[in-house]
C-alpha cells in the first residue's frame, strides 16, 4: 500500500509532546534519586563537579531526549521519501535509509552537541545557586532542595528545583523571589507566576507587611516548575522541526545518492507559519526556492540549509514553526 505523507507542521504536531515529555523524563530521571545527605554535603562544600556526578547529569540520563530527536528524524525522513513522486511510475517508492552513513552521522553529532550543551550549562546553573546560596546566607539543606526540589507527597516525584532550567530562565527565579521578599509590584507582572496567589501577594504588598519565607519558598517552586515546562515545549518545538527539515534535506540527498533523480533537478522551498508570530527575516524567506545545495539567506545576514539549521544563529532558529519541502522538476529543460 502506497504511504500518504503529511504535512510537516502536521507531523510535528504529532512528534512535538514525545520530545517533551522525553526532556521531563530526563529531568525526572535526575532529580527523584537524588540522596539529599550527600547533596548537602556537596553544597556545603560548594563541589559543583561533585554534585553533577552525584545527580548524574550526563549523557546517558538524557538517553530517552536522544531516542525521542531519532524517532522523530525517522518520522520526518519518511514522510519525506513517501511524499516523493516520478511521474509515470506509480509503482516507483522511494525510501529513507535511517542507517546511511551520513544520516547517522549528522544524528549523532547533532544529538551529542544538544546533549553537550544542555548538560553544559547545568554546571553553570548549579554554581549559580550555590553562590547565591551563599550569598543569601542559605542553609545547605536551602540550597540542596534550590536544587533537586521537594517531594510531592501527591506524586512521589521532586517539584520546584532549579535542574532543568537553563542557567538564565534561574535568575529570573531568583529575580522573583528578590522582588517578592521586598514586595516589589514587579512580581506581579511575571508571565510565569502562579495566578492563584495574585490576591495574597497584592494584599501582602498594599499592606507593607512581608510576604511569609515559606510562603516565597511555595511561590518560586512553582515558578521553577512552570519555566521548566517552558522548556520542555521551547525544546520541543525548536528540535522537533530541526530534526524533520534535517531529515527531509536528507531523503532528497539519499534521492540523488543513489541516482533516482538528478541534483540539478531538485530545489528546496521555505514555508513560514504565516501568522503574525513569524519573525520578520522568516516573512520574507515564504516561499522562496532556492537549488538543492544552495542555502537560504535570511535579511538578516545568516545563511541556512533548512529552517532551525543548527548552524544558524539561534535568533533565527529557536521556536522557528518554518519547514522546508523539497520540489523535483522532472520536466525541467522540456520544451
């Protein structure tokens, strides 16, 4: 039976919740071991480097994120190949080979930088609260939990902590707790707040009176949590589509390899989300076709294979919705 692709906003659609709950699978997998006596005493000694490999923040803890990108490339390569048609030949499939040198290896670098980086910028964040830990005077136990979170006794599972986020969504955490300890009206303009303590934190800042430290402690938990879903969805998103236009390039690039169409046939297409979300330099890309190995040049100076190409700078990437689609002009030089 002939396979029926979809469209790739369609597909992503489908793949983007696996991502995610990968990334907070990965997180959970750190988090809800943790040995809170020797994490204390980590803390107290400031031993960041002990403390990634006490939570084992490595590759391996980040396996189901790694596994969930490589299904989705699969996915993405073949609808891209089941999307392929020679005129004449209805009978003729085209398929992805997910074992192809190459496609392995653009998957394996890929998925070990992302990796790299995540893991890369959790030591940054865990020296980050250990100094500001220190600086506030925190316990090592407060910071410990900073850290991993509490248990919820509801779930079993650790809330509220600092791993996962990226070092800079931490200080806006930390920002919050600042301007809630100092009844700072700011903290009601936070995206991320919890809502359902408005009234209270309004209340507590007309009034003058302090806003309770357990209170505080409550209140940044779910801050924590709700920017850690935020990057879970940011993660998704962003890498979800990279990995389908990677592996829609791909199926084309397999196409040639193996001489079922020529290079100078095939043409890549930009399609943007078109609403107003669109970044302006993405505006401007809708649409335009560009030859097989040539790249798209944004107005902003940077060039791209494909839409999220991890080559590109990240203010053209991250949360990018654009895909590319691949057009093979069998009739080209036909008169």
């Amino acid at each position: 039976m002939a396979r029926t692709p979809i469209r790739i906003p369609d597909l992503v659609a489908k793949w983007e919740p696996e991502v995610r709950k990968a990334f907070e699978e990965s997180i959970r997998t750190i988090r809800n071991p943790a040995r809170m006596a020797r994490l204390v005493e980590l803390a107290e000694a400031n031993d960041v480097d002990g403390i990634l490999a006490e939570l084992k923040i490595n590759p391996a803890s980040f396996r189901p994120l790694d596994r969930a990108i490589s299904d989705a490339y699969e996915a993405g390569g073949e609808n891209a190949a089941a999307g392929a048609k020679v005129p004449g030949q209805s009978r003729f499939v085209v398929q992805f080979d997910m074992r192809n040198p190459t496609a392995e290896g653009w998957l394996r670098s890929y998925s070990s930088t992302l990796i790299r980086e995540i893991t890369d910028d959790q030591r940054v964040l865990i020296r980050d609260v250990l100094a500001a830990g220190t600086a506030a005077g925190r316990n090592p136990k407060a910071t410990a939990l900073d850290l991993v979170g509490r248990i919820n006794p509801a779930t079993g599972r650790r809330e509220g902590g600092a791993i996962g986020l990226t070092a800079s969504q931490e200080g806006w955490c930390r920002r919050y707790a600042e301007e809630l300890a100092s009844g700072n009206p700011a903290a009601l303009t936070r995206k991320l707040r919890d809502r359902r303590f408005d009234g209270a934190v309004t209340k507590a800042i007309k009034s003058g009176q302090p806003i309770p430290a357990e209170t505080i402690t409550k209140l940044v938990a779910a801050y924590r949590n709700r920017a850690l879903r935020h990057r879970a969805i940011t993660i998704a998103r962003t890498e979800t589509l990279r990995a389908m236009n990677a592996a829609a390039f791909e199926s084309a690039r397999q196409m040639i390899e193996r001489g079922e169409v020529s290079e100078a046939l095939v043409s890549k297409v930009w399609h943007s989300a078109k609403d107003e979300r669109v970044r302006h330099t993405h505006s401007v890309l809708d649409g335009q076709r560009v030859p097989f190995r040539s790249m798209f040049r944004s107005p902003s100076g940077a060039f791209l294979a494909y839409p999220c190409d991890p080559a590109a700078p990240a203010e053209e990437t991250v949360c990018c919705r654009c895909w590319m689609s691949t057009a093979v002009d069998f009739f080209a030089g036909l008169t």
